[in-house]
C-alpha cells in the first residue's frame, strides 16, 4: 500500500499510474486524473472541495497492484504499449462512435422536444466523433511511429534522428491538447445527461444511448490515462536522454 503523506503530494496522474484501482476513488470524488493528472492530489481535493485526508485515506489503503489488463504496466515498453493502445482503445472507439451516433440522433428526433438537452448531447458527441477520428488518425500515421523509432534507435545504442525528436516534442504537446478538448466534451455530454442517468419516461433506446456514453467516458478515461500519464512520459524521457 501507499503512504498516505505521500499520496497527498503525488500528481493525481502518477497516483493511477501507479495503481489504477485509485482511478475509481477519484472519479467518485469527480477529480480528472486523465487531461488533469498533472496536479497533486491536494491542489485536486481543494478544487473540488474534497476531504484530502479521507481521499488520501482510501487510496492508501487500497491493495496492491492494478486491475486486470493495466497489471504491471508502468513496466511496459512503449512499443508494445502502443500496439495495446491501438488494438484496444482506437479499436473500441471506431467500433462504437457510429453506433452511438445513431442511437444520439434517434434520441434527440424522438424526444428532443421533451427532453431538449438530447439534441445538444448529439451535437456533443457528434464533434467528440469527429475529434477523436482525426486525432486516432494524427498517433498512427505521426506520433506512435515517431515513438517506436526514437525507441528502436535507443534500444540499440543509436543516436535518434534530431529531427524526429524535434516533432515528437511539438506532436506530444499537440496530442495533450487534443486530449484535453476531446475531454471537455465528454465532460459537457456527462454533464447534459445528468451522470448517464435517463429520465423515468426514458424507452430502450433512449436508456441504451446513456448506457453507450457512460462505457465511451469509462474507455476514453482509461484511454487517455494511459497516453498522458504513462506512455507520453516514457516518450518525454526518450526524448530527454536523446
């Protein structure tokens, strides 16, 4: 377990990174360890009025470890990190944007004129969509080979290339960015849904929608988790010891 002084002063980030079950203490508390993990758990508790003591209380006293397939992965190189990343979190993301556009825009035409706020969660989600595809597209095709280069080259005793250090510097502050924008509309369609909570009146296809929302905010958290907080800063060492 933890040390409780030191969990306090710990980024929020470094404190998932570390254990990935504190990610659930802390949504509970409505603390961002994703686009706002670079903060201490205290400056996070101040801002959202939280108990510090009793927050750093239960992430001390959490086992061990993290959860299922996030087990030991601090220890993970980046490349494959960066193929989990895509074959996980890209895959989910392109499987489920479609579907969720779909059941948004069934929604929003069938009771929007009831329950308005769905008209405004379609034309949320539908610029989350269209961010998250052109961002997936920017790591694939630009920042997760400049990554796996710099790191071959390390790995092997190589002087990276300059130049792709250099990009990968702008690209890392750009995907942050991206990250961060892509993060306040989710906020916004958590915020409009009232927490993915339907209404009493809410038909299948209306309790499906929030059902899909809340399992897209649950992966994009995890997603961007694991970009930000581990696998950039894995590339932002490399990028230093180059």
């Amino acid at each position: 377990m933890m040390n409780q002084n030191n969990v306090i002063e710990m980024k929020v980030g470094d404190i998932v990174a570390n254990n990935y079950n504190a990610a659930g203490i802390l949504k509970k508390y409505g603390i961002d360890f994703c686009c706002g993990g670079g903060i201490s758990l205290a400056a996070a508790c101040k801002k959202k009025g939280a108990d510090l003591n009793e927050v750093a209380y239960q992430i001390a006293n959490l086992a061990d470890g993290n959860t299922g397939h996030h087990e030991n992965i601090n220890d993970w190189e980046p490349d494959f990190l960066i193929d989990y990343i895509i074959n996980n979190h890209h895959s989910f993301v392109r499987r489920k944007v479609d579907e969720i556009e779909a059941y948004a825009a069934k929604v929003a035409r069938v009771h929007g004129e009831r329950h308005p706020e769905n008209i405004e969660i379609y034309h949320q989600f539908n610029a989350l969509s269209k961010e998250m595809m052109e961002h997936l597209k920017s790591e694939e095709d630009r920042v997760f080979p400049l990554i796996k280069s710099i790191y071959a080259s390390v790995k092997n005793n190589k002087t990276p290339n300059q130049t792709g250090i250099k990009e990968l510097r702008k690209e890392l502050d750009l995907m942050e960015e991206e990250h961060e924008a892509a993060g306040d509309l989710m906020k916004a369609i958590h915020e409009l849904s009232n927490g993915f909570n339907p209404p009493a009146d809410a038909c299948a296809t209306y309790q499906i929608l929030y059902q899909n929302l809340e399992g897209f905010e649950n992966d994009l958290h995890r997603h961007v988790h694991l970009e930000n907080n581990i696998l950039f800063k894995k590339a932002e060492k490399l990028v230093s010891a180059a």
